[in-house]
C-alpha cells in the first residue's frame, strides 16, 4: 500500500484525476466564473445633485438683499417723518415752556433779593441785586428745560 501510494505520488504525469485521493482527500476543485463572467463593477462617482447652483444662489441672495434694503429704506422715511412731527411738537412748546422758566426765575430772584436785603441791612453801601462781578453785560442763569 505505501508502495503504490509512493508511485502515485512519483508519477507526475498523469496529476490528479477526478476520484483521486491523496492522503485521505479528494483533489481540490478551483473555482471558476459563473458563465457569462461576473458583472461589472460600477465604480463612477456617483453624487447626487446637492441644490441649486452658484448663479442661483447668488441671484436670491442679491434678491433677498435688494429687498431688505427697500424694507430698510421706507422704515427709516417713516421714522424721519416720525421725528419730524416731534420736533415740530416741542418747538411749538418751546415758548410755553420758556416763559414758565423765565417765570419761576423772576420769582425766585424776588426771594432771593429779599432775602439778600435781610440778611445785609446791617452793611453800609451795600446795593442789594447789584452785581458782584465788574461787567455791564447780563447773562441768563443757566436752567434746564
């Protein structure tokens, strides 16, 4: 039995015939194809359409610019004419609101020149509301409004 398993082995020419065994196994089998060959590989990229172009983009862009413009530029018309009318309003309260200032002035000058003449009647050739200061020109008491 090894005798002849050696010769087998030995004798190259005849291979290993379907049926053989060799230590116990049959002869491997190689795969082949299926028939008609295997099918071929897609390997393009494939990419989808990913959204509007750049001239598009750039177009609603430029219009959603443009149009937020237009909504900035008649906001501010409309609050020009809004302070338009308040300025209006207070200059035309102006006067008002002067002659109460200059009203509440003489009065408290008034108390104040009385005042003055109390507390300086025991001083010779003082004048009471003259001015301490060597200059002819009268200037307003600064008041807020």
């Amino acid at each position: 039995m090894l005798r002849t398993f050696v010769r087998k082995m030995a004798d190259v020419s005849k291979g290993f015939g379907s049926g053989t065994k060799v230590l116990g196994r049959s002869a491997p089998v190689q795969d082949m194809p299926p028939a008609g060959g295997y099918p071929s590989i897609k390997y393009d990229r494939f990419l989808p359409n990913r959204g509007p172009s750049g001239l598009q983009l750039w177009i609603g862009g430029a219009l959603v610019s443009g149009f937020g413009f237009y909504l900035l530029g008649s906001e501010n018309i409309k609050r020009n004419a809004d302070k338009a009318e308040k300025r209006e309003a207070r200059l035309s309260l102006y006067p008002y609101l002067q002659a109460e200032s200059d009203r509440s002035y003489v009065k408290s000058e008034i108390e104040s020149l009385k005042e003055e003449a109390e507390l300086m009647k025991g001083n010779k050739g003082w004048k009471v509301g003259e001015n301490v200061y060597n200059s002819k020109k009268w200037t307003p008491p600064v008041t807020h409004i």
